[in-house]
C-alpha cells in the first residue's frame, strides 16, 4: 500500500460524519452493492454474519413513513404532531437503508458479540458510502423497539434494528471535525 492511499484511507475516516441534510444524488445499485461488500467483511466471530440491510428505495418512503408512525403509536405515543413528524422523518434523504442484527445462537458468540459486529458492518458501510462521494446519517430512536415495526420486517422479538441510515449527497459543506486528542482516551495497561 502506498503513503498515498494510507493517507486517504485514514483521511476518509477522519472525516466521516453525520450529515442531517441529504438531497439527490443518492448511491445507484452498483455502488451500494460495492458498500454492502465492505459492510460485510467486517469481524465476525465464527463467520455467524448476523447483519442484514433492508433498502428502502424512494418511491417506498412514503409507506415507510406511515410504518414508522405506526410504530410510535404502537409505542404509546398519542400526539399528533409526533406522529406526523416521524412519518416525515424518510423524506430526510433520498435513500434509506435499515440496519439488522438477526441474532444466532451460538455457545461461544454471545449477542453482544454479534451486536458489536453489526455496528463494525455499519460502520464500514458508512465508510465506503463517503470514500464513494456521499454523505449518510445513522439514527435509531424509540420506533426501533417497537413490536408493531419488528413484525412488519419480519423480525423475531430478540432481534433488533440496529438503526436506519439516511443515504444522499449533503446539502451544503459542513464544518470539519475538531482534532481529538487521542491521549485523553488511550491509557497502557502495566502489571503492578
């Protein structure tokens, strides 16, 4: 590998961050497939692959709009304007993709294993969506608990979504991430 292309890669991640206002262009068939490629090498103890991605392309927005509201009734919300206000929430990008983690029972891969590889996937996902040109927004929210939602995707109980990913083009430039300073949160471990 090169200087150069070390440099981008670290670049791309150093950068990576969530994008509120996502318009049009989204990613076409080919460069999601190209993401979901890279979502899927991620560490994966025993090769279980508990990840799964559902797309929602734009002309489904709607319908999944009046699921998301269904899912916060469901949830015991009862104002109207909450409600409406999810039910707009997947005109936020134009592309949206859901995040899964289907747990497999395994005597030496607990979920939380499996969950911290789901989010790895994501992670990667996101990462090969910018290096692609495009900006995304990953949320969850109450509705990812809802019973009503989970049914609807065809999910057991014990699964869980682990979040949906708003996918466009950013509306505008947004201020760089400030300079973390690593030292605050790498410490070396010593025997005493």
């Amino acid at each position: 590998m090169t200087d150069l292309t070390h440099d981008l890669i670290h670049q791309n991640m150093h950068q990576r961050q969530s994008i509120g206002q996502l318009v049009e262009p989204a990613p076409n068939a080919q460069q999601l497939q190209y993401a979901f490629a890279a979502a899927l090498t991620a560490p994966d103890h025993h090769r279980l692959k508990p990840t799964r991605f559902v797309v929602i392309e734009p002309e489904q927005r709607a319908a999944f709009g009046e699921l998301l509201s269904q899912a916060l009734t469901d949830l015991g919300e009862s104002e109207a304007a909450q409600i409406e206000r999810v039910k707009n929430h997947p005109f936020r990008a134009p592309l949206l993709v859901l995040a899964l983690t289907e747990f497999k029972d395994h005597p030496k891969v607990p979920h939380f294993e499996q969950t911290l590889s789901s989010g790895a996937a994501i992670q990667n996902f996101l990462l090969s969506l910018q290096a692609q040109g495009f900006a995304s927004m990953w949320r969850s929210g109450a509705v990812i608990e809802s019973k009503h939602f989970k049914q609807a995707l065809g999910l057991k109980p014990t699964d869980l979504i682990s979040g949906i990913i708003y996918i466009g083009t950013a509306a505008k430039t947004i201020a760089p991430r400030q300079s973390i300073q690593v030292s605050d949160y790498v410490s070396t471990w010593q025997a005493k």
